[in-house]
C-alpha cells in the first residue's frame, strides 16, 4: 500500500513531462485544412504583405504639395494622366499637377503621396480631375508590408491556429504548413459491467460514458482517441488490450472503476509488463483522487478515475496540460475573472475542481457553483466552466474574484 | 444610386431573416461525431440514468437503524450476507442486522438505506463486519434517474453539442441523433487581381485572403463551405460561377473588392438574374459599410466587402448570427465583461467593431482596442475578440464596462 504517495496535480505533471519527454513527429498540412492544429516550427512570412503600395479607397493618386490648399469652396485642378487597374503593375510617375485614379486595392504610383477619395474629387472631361481636399503623408495608401513584412515570423512554434489564421496564410503565400501529428491516444475502459456499444441496457450494466466523454475531449486537443472494445474484469483480457494499444498509440488511458479491486487489477496490469513502472498512485485533487500515472515500453499510461466527473476533470487538470506541453502550446484564453456567488469551505490538503456557471448581474459577471455526486455527469457537460481551488486554501468568500476555465 | 438605404445591422439581420426562412434539413449522426453540431429536435432520454441504484463507493449495504449508533469507539457488528457483483441484478435484501458488500458503481440491495465506505468497517472473518459509522438516508447511494431520467429532456432544439455531451449521450443509451445538415456556403472571389491558390505572386495580383478567412470562419459553425474558383471583373464568367453556386448551395458570399466598380458589377450580376432582387445596398457598419444582401431564386446572395477586416468584421455581424439562428442556436458564452482601456470617440450613426486584446492587471479584465487599417488582416487574427459600439454613441470612456466577444 502507497497510502501516502498521494501527489499534488503540480507534482504529477511534472513527473510526466519528465518521464516522457518524448517529440512529436511533424507533418504538413494545407493551410485551409490547418485550423485547430499546433505549428510545429516558427512561420515566416515568404512575402512583404501587401507586396506593392495599394490604395485603400477609389480615389486619385496626388502628390502633397499640389493639393495642401484643396477644398470645396477651393478645388485645385489636376492633369489626370490616367489610371491604375487591379492587379496590373503601375508604371505612372506623378509630375507636378498631375493624378493617376487609382481604384482600391489597385496600386498606387511610385511616388504617389497620398489618394484622394472619388468623394472629395470632380472630374472636368478626360483629362482634368478637381481636388477637393488636401492629403497628408500617405493618406489612404497602404505601404509596402504594411500588414506582414517578408521574413517576418507570422507564428510561434507551439500557436494553435484559428479560423481567421488562415486568411493570413493565405494573404503570406504559405500554402502547407509544418503542425504537430495529432497524438494518438488508446482509451480502454475496464469492467464487467460496461456495454459495447451495440448492446442493449440491462441487469446493472451501464454504457461507457467516460471512454467517450474522453474521445470528445482529446478529439478538441489536436489528438487521435482510438476506443478499444471494453474489457472485462479479467486480467489477461486486460493486458492483451492494453500490449495492443501500448504497440498501437502514443499514450495509453485505462478508464477503469474507482473500486479498490479495480485499481489494484490495472496496477497489475501494468506491472505485468517487463519494462514497466507505477510513478504515482493518487492525486490530491477532489475529485478524481485514484488517479494512477505509469510507464509501459516508455509509453505513458494513465488509469483514470471511474466515476464521469472525476474522470472529466483529472483530464483537465493533468491530461490536457501535459499534451498541450507536447505541442508547446502557448497563452490560453479561455480564463475569465469572476464574483464567486457564495461563501464555501474546502478542506486544506487537495485542490479542488468545481463545475460553473456564469452569469451576468448588474455589470459584474458572477460564477455559481454547481454541486453534484462525482458520478453524475449532466451538470459536468452543460457547465459553463469551472474553477480550480489551490490545495492550500480553506475556501472561497462569496463576492470573491476567481478565475474560471471556460469551457 | 441607393445613397441613402444604408441599414442598420439589426435591421440587415431582419429583413435577412423574413426573406430566407428557409427550413434546414436534418440527418442522423453517431452520437460520437455530433461535437460542434446543432441538435434539431429536442433530445429525451431513453432510459434513467443510472437505471438501478448504485453505489457511490467500495462499502457495505445498511439499513440506517442498525448502524446510527456506530462509531470507532462503538463499532456496531453486522451480519455479511454476501456481497453485489458489478453489473450484476443484486437479489439480496436486507434484514435486520444485515449488510452487503458493494463495490463502487455495483447495484445496491433494493431496500439499503445507505453504504459505510470501507475506510470505516472491518471485516471480522467471512460472515461478519464490523460498521465504525452511521448513516443518513441514502448516503453514498445514486438514485434511479438521479443523473437523468427517463423522457427527460436533454437537449432543447439548438443545442450545439460539446465534447462532454457526447459522455451524456452515451450514458442515456442514445447511439444517433438528429442534427440539422450542415449549411453550404459557395464562396465566390472576383476579381483581376486575385491569384487562384498554385499562382505564383506577381504584377500587383494578390492571394485570397477574405476566401480562405470565410471558409474558416463558417466551417467553425457547422457550416460547409465551397471555394470556387476565383473570377475575373467579367460579367459573363461572373455570372455563370454565381448560377453554379446558387444551384449547389444554401447561400453564396460574394466576396468582391470594394471599389464602387466591383460592387455595381456584383449588383449587375445579380439583377441578370430573372428572379433576383438586390435588398440592402450599405448597411451602417464601420468597417463593412458596402455589403449588399439580395435574393436570387430564393436564395441568399451576400456581397461583402473586399478589406479583410470588413469581411471578417461583417461575418461576426450579419453572416453568423444569421447562420445561427438557421439552426436555432442558443445562448452564446463567448461574451465576457471588460474594462475598457482608453477613451475613444466614434461617429454617431454607424456601429463600430474594433478588434481588442484582453489582459488581466490587479485583479481586473482590460480590453485594449486595436486599430488598424481595415486592409491589415494580421491583427484581426492575432486579438482575442472584438468590441462592438452601439450605433447611436459617441465613444467609450476609460474604464468602462464593456463587452467583449470572445474568438
């Protein structure tokens, strides 16, 4: 018995990424199929963007000094000397009272200093243009790389990339991109009394929910779950499943009960293998204490709490933090401060998740917390997020300001 | 010229919603690939979850009588009947001065009033235990139903499943359900100076960023969207691209440029239509002023504007609300409350979006505005939300409260 072996959720991650420090492999992939995926080296840009000075209006392109008295009661004339159209090189040099009508995104003249809106001008025949108002330095144009300059680094290794990231790829000319595979992640659940998928409800056997509450889970981390068919309470069915799925994955959850007899199998389990070793038998998070970390083959295997909201927060707060480690992930937005809704005792010893919900009064956003029995899991999927409390503390006042992980 | 019917967003979103009442169709998805899906009936549960009563730990089955006395120094002694086997039907039922071993998650006798957890029992040979601990009525025990119950309600019409959901969905027996079919959006460009995704840069001709941003932005919102290629400023190829999309689309966003020609080409197009009807020709909007909604064989036709950060911008105001409420979608918890961090001053009469960056300084949320010119599409992509001003202020003052969606 490691009674006492029982690690705090800092100390637990640490021991994973030290044991497993292993590199991901990279792939590419097309820019428009990259959203959701972690960039696996820096980007740079390949072009100056835009690549040419542009005009942000319709309008004519003018030099300063020719127009810096221009107003409507003092229109100033001009030789319009012609145009610029989309997407062609503009070889026109501005002279003196001169102006070239430039439509937007079209480019401007090499020594254009400025465009005047189609508003602010009148046009006098072919060849004449009234400026009704002055520009100052660059009015309306937009210089070369203004928006991203060559060579400059458009993401950080390690940057999740959005929906809208993929505009900028496709605005620098990268057209692959070098991300981080997705890691596979084997699920096994364990238990006489779990239901294949195909089978119906009876005597006291219930359908896998943790197996799949965890695919949707490490399926919105840039990874690969593989479920394995369950496994009954028979240690050879186990250890054949999990030398499958060890030879088959990056790393291994045994999603097994919370009894002591199951626990004990998965050690065994485990320890039936040559190469293997128990690292922590127990975590100081409520809930989801009877958390076991261990190494098969240098493969991480992770027997997880039975019941669906132990199991759903251990992977929030261990499994999540190490894989994101893997892909060296950056910021996270999704925490928000808030007014804890009332006053709550914890014991000191064990950090602890509590699920949230988030509301708006009277300008401040209040989080209420949402109890339930760690075996129910409907509060667990509608929750707007949830709070960590740190081990060493004894509770929250209410009007409190906390941080919430939204979900 | 329509000059003065420019519209305000809310009344674009209306006139969008009378004119396109359009029913989506349904299908039937694996419970397990319904993450990011909208559900469109409303879901009850086909069984009660748990369908027996379980128990919450490892412990013996009591009745209340015989143990309230019991304490470590008082340790009251019970008859060991037998014990409940996971997933098995438990038959037993208690008598006076009985228990029964439970393990955590197996059926508990019908009439068990609560369990002790082992922690506070010893087993004294095989036929007795020795009970350290009261209990009140059904400690430890999960009720028939408690999580859900059988015909509950689980997901109104709307819901957007999350990756926890699918846990729910298992646990209440539910392999497929019903979600509406994904919306499919042709994406068209025009354009000479647009570069079709294997050209290489050149002349003053430029990547598709708004194409690529669009396909994005609606993928994350169960839509599928369909990049055609990119036209040239040609009526006729125009026109024959717009008829492909809007026979093989529910919507088709033209993504012009924003030069005054572009867009009377857009709105030529249209009207070469015989049953097509140009709607709203501006909406009140900063940036994204020159959109244009219109109708083509009952079909939505949106021409939005060529600067990315009007597009993106116009997206978050009309496009996906709009999408959204297709599907019936509810409440949105990207809404967060900020302070803001400068005084800004806008123009009455427009809504004004503003792309900000949010940081957390002693205990508060800030939200610092970005600004930048509506062609720069870096930023828009880099900041964790936006900022949208109601049309009839003036500005924000320093320090005010604000919302802040949420990327």
């Amino acid at each position: 018995m490691k009674l006492f072996d029982v690690v705090s959720t800092k100390e637990a991650l640490n021991v994973m990424k030290e044991n497993f420090s292993f590199k991901l492999s990279e792939e590419k992939v097309s820019f428009f199929n990259s959203v959701n995926r972690y960039v696996s080296q820096d980007i740079e840009s390949e072009i100056n963007v835009p690549h040419f000075r542009k005009s942000l209006v319709d309008g004519y392109a003018v030099l300063a000094k020719d127009v810096f008295l221009a107003s409507e009661s003092n229109p100033v004339p001009l030789n319009l000397i012609g145009e610029s159209y989309m997407g062609e090189i503009c070889n026109k040099i501005l002279d003196s009272e001169e102006a070239v009508y430039v439509p937007t995104g079209g480019m401007v003249p090499v020594n254009a200093e400025g465009v005047v809106m189609i508003e602010y001008a009148e046009k006098l025949g072919e060849d004449t243009v009234l400026i009704e108002k002055g520009v100052s330095l660059n009015d309306n144009i937009v210089e070369i790389g203004e928006d991203i300059k060559e060579k400059e680094r458009i993401y950080e290794k390690g940057h999740l990339i959005n929906e809208r990231d993929i505009g900028v790829l496709a605005g620098a000319n990268i057209n692959s991109i070098p991300v981080y595979k997705k890691v596979v992640v084997g699920i096994i659940s364990t238990g006489d009394e779990i239901l294949d998928l195909d089978e119906g409800i009876r005597d006291a056997k219930i359908k896998d929910i943790n197996s799949y509450m965890l695919y949707g889970q490490l399926s919105k981390i840039s990874c690969e779950p593989i479920i394995y068919p369950p496994a009954k309470d028979n240690l050879e069915e186990i250890i054949e499943l999990m030398d499958k799925a060890i030879n088959e994955c990056d790393m291994v959850l045994i999603s097994g009960g919370s009894s002591v007899g199951k626990k004990d199998e998965t050690i065994r389990a485990i320890e039936s293998f040559e190469n293997s070793k128990v690292l922590i038998e127990g975590i100081a998070i409520k809930p989801g204490k009877p958390t076991i970390v261990a190494s098969v083959n240098d493969k991480l295997i992770l027997g997880l709490p039975g019941h669906p909201l132990s199991c759903g927060f251990v992977v929030e707060a261990i499994v999540k933090p190490f894989i994101l480690s893997l892909f060296n992930a950056k910021k996270d937005n999704r925490i928000i401060l808030c007014e804890f809704a009332y006053n709550y005792h914890k014991s000191k010893g064990r950090e602890e998740y509590i699920a949230v919900d988030i509301k708006e009064e009277s300008r401040k956003i209040i989080c209420v917390p949402i109890f339930a029995k760690s075996s129910v899991i409907k509060h667990f999927a509608n929750c707007d997020g949830y709070l960590k409390i740190d081990r060493e503390l004894e509770g929250i006042h209410k009007g409190e300001i906390v941080k919430v992980n939204l979900f």
